[in-house]
C-alpha cells in the first residue's frame, strides 16, 4: 500500500510539472526543456565519449578506431559502439550538445556539463587499475572543474544554481564484477557475493554523497544486466554456455541499489532520482530481438569466434581477424558487450519518458524539468 501511495504521488507531481512547464512556454511540443539544464556524466563504456583516448591505457580500453562509430563518428570518437551512445540521445531529448568528453584538451566549453566516463571504470578503485578512470577520480575531476571553471566563470551564485538543477547521469559498477571473473581477481573471491556488492555499492554511494556535497541533488542511473549471457561472456566458455555466476550478482546489485537510493533520498536534503531498469530492457531484446526491431540478440556484430563475441573488433586487440555483419542494425550488440546505436537509441528513449515500470520515482524528462532552488 506503501508502495501504491508513493507512486501515485509522484505521477501526480510528474503530471502537475508537466502541465505547469507547458502553460508557461518552457516546454516545447516535443517534451524538450528551453532553457538549459547541465548534464554531468559518470560511468563506464556504456557511457565513455573518448575520455580513454587521453589516458595511458591499451586498445582493449579504446575504441578510438574503425569499425567504431561507422554510423556517426568519422573519425571515430572513441564511443564503444557504432554509433551515439545511451548519454548522447538524453542529450538530444533535453536540447544539449553533445556533452564533451572532460580530458579531451579540444573542449574547454563545460557550460553545458562535462562527461567523465572511462571505459573499463568501476565503483572499485583496484577494477582495471591503472587503465582506466575510475569513479572516485571522476568525482575529483569534477570537484576539480566546479572549483576551476564554474566558480571562477559564473560566480558563487549562478554556479550553485546551475549545479542544483543539473542532472547527474551513471552507468557504472558492471566491470567491477567482470574484470575479477575475467583476471580471476583473488580479491572477489576473498568476500561473498554480499559482502562484495556492498563493497561496490558503498563507494557508488560514497559518490552520490560527493555529488550532493558540490551541490548536486538530480541523479539517473542504469541498473545493470544479467551480465551471464553476453556473446563475450558465452563466447570464452565450454559449449558457449553462460555464467551463472554473473547471473546472481548483478540481482544482488540491483537490490542493494535500490535500498541505497531509498535511504538517500530520505538522508539527502532535496536529493532525487531517475533509476532505468535497464537490466529487464537488455533481457526482454536478447530474449525476443524481433519484437524490438532486431534480428539477432544473442550475438554481436564485429567480433570473432563464436557469436562473435571475442572481442576483437577492429583488430587491434591482440587479434587481428575479426568480421563485421552486413547489418550493424541486426544485432542488438555491436561488439562482445556493448549495445549498438539503434538499442541505446531505444534505451534512452526509455529512460527518458519511461513510465514507473521502467524508470521511477522519476524519469529523466522530470528532473530536467524540476528546478532545485539553490538552497534546497
């Protein structure tokens, strides 16, 4: 009953901003806010712009090459994909820029946010480490440009508000529980399945508090998928059979996320949130592609070996041999792990006007929406 309650009250404040916004002419036709509202961005490659074309890193945490970004970028940009990413399309919709990648020495600009993702990065410093980014650094990062860009460029006043009605957007936490399977980390297996969630959990929190702490309150975040039957998964097992494993963990997670941004919210003074169930949208594609437009949803479409979910494409990760399909469109993921553009094209879409069995308390048009007064 709870729970009944809670959502009715926020479809009503949904349908009371929404009427209010389009009385007063700050909503166009389409649902896109006038004035702008900054996006800040955090994660991983489901999010990375091309930060990692400017850390010293490997190609296996690139994607800066051909056949990436055959559909938009040309040269490429270093998006994992072959196209616009999940972040670019929620650009779109709430009338930004593409939001430039933060260490990108081209992009000075930030007015209308910065992105911080590193493909690879996890909630846990020691994931990856060394070849990537990883969240608490982006965290510093952008305490760095608050203090250094905004402050000095807007003043005390204008950069607080600006950061009260930003939306700060994550996809992060999935390679901290890939990279310790995939290099058998001894420091997984040192924890139970629940004490290491909550390891990645707490420091995701950690961040959410950092945020709030510089001003932040707008928060949108993916759940992650079941991680068990990814063509790269599946791809390096006996009989191309999934993991089991990576099939617990990642509900674990969600659980655990779920509870956290609960007690945040009751915590944090003005802190909201748009979590995008995008753990049931991957699974509902990979099970029934054709509903959703694909073809194939359990293969990738440049890579090689089974499923062509080894992950070389571009060859240049140590193979060189890969193939690419006829129809990037087909597939539902580009290479061994990552969705192609169409899929995050639908995936945004979702996690921008999703009802609240997709996207709740809120969705992304909401917060965007909602203006934060800078003492709140």
């Amino acid at each position: 009953m709870a729970n009944a309650t809670r959502q009715m009250a926020v479809a009503n404040i949904q349908l009371l901003v929404v009427s209010c916004l389009m009385l007063t002419g700050c909503l166009s036709s389409h649902g896109h806010v006038n004035k702008h509202v900054a996006l800040f961005v955090f994660g991983d490659s489901l999010f990375d712009p091309g930060n990692n074309n400017y850390i010293n890193t490997t190609t296996n945490f690139q994607a800066n090459f051909w056949p990436y970004g055959i559909s938009y970028f040309n040269p490429p940009s270093g998006r994992f994909s072959d196209g616009r990413l999940i972040n670019d399309f929620i650009a779109e919709y709430a009338r930004l820029p593409l939001i430039p990648a933060y260490l990108d020495p081209r992009d000075k600009e930030f007015v209308y946010g910065a992105n911080f993702a590193s493909g690879g990065a996890g909630a846990l410093v020691e994931t990856n480490a060394g070849f990537v980014v990883d969240l608490k650094t982006q965290l510093h990062y952008f305490g760095d440009l608050v203090k250094q860009y905004f402050r000095q460029n807007l003043g005390e006043a204008k950069t607080d508000q600006l950061l009260s009605n930003a939306v700060y957007l994550f996809s992060c936490t999935g390679n901290d529980y890939l990279a310790p399977i995939d290099n058998n980390n001894s420091i997984f297996y040192r924890y139970t399945h629940e004490q290491y969630v909550g390891m990645v959990i707490g420091n995701l929190s950690d961040v959410f508090k950092g945020i709030h702490e510089n001003g932040g309150r707008k928060i949108g975040i993916l759940t992650i998928p079941s991680l068990a039957c990814l063509p790269g998964i599946r791809a390096a097992r006996p009989g191309n059979t999934c993991n089991q494993e990576l099939e617990i963990i990642p509900t674990l997670h969600n659980q655990q996320l779920s509870k956290t941004l609960e007690e945040l919210e009751k915590q944090l003074e003005g802190f909201m949130y748009a979590k995008f169930d995008f753990s049931a949208e991957v699974r509902k594609r990979m099970k029934n592609p054709s509903r959703y437009g694909f073809k194939i949803g359990d293969r990738a479409c440049c890579g090689s070996g089974p499923l062509r979910g080894i992950y070389s494409c571009g060859g240049k990760r140590g193979i060189q041999e890969f193939e690419l399909c006829d129809n990037i469109d087909d597939c539902l993921f580009f290479d061994s792990t990552h969705p192609n553009e169409v899929a995050c094209g639908q995936y945004a879409e979702l996690f921008w006007s999703g009802d609240s069995n997709v996207t709740a308390p809120y969705n992304l048009k909401t917060l965007f929406q909602l203006k934060n007064d800078k003492n709140v």
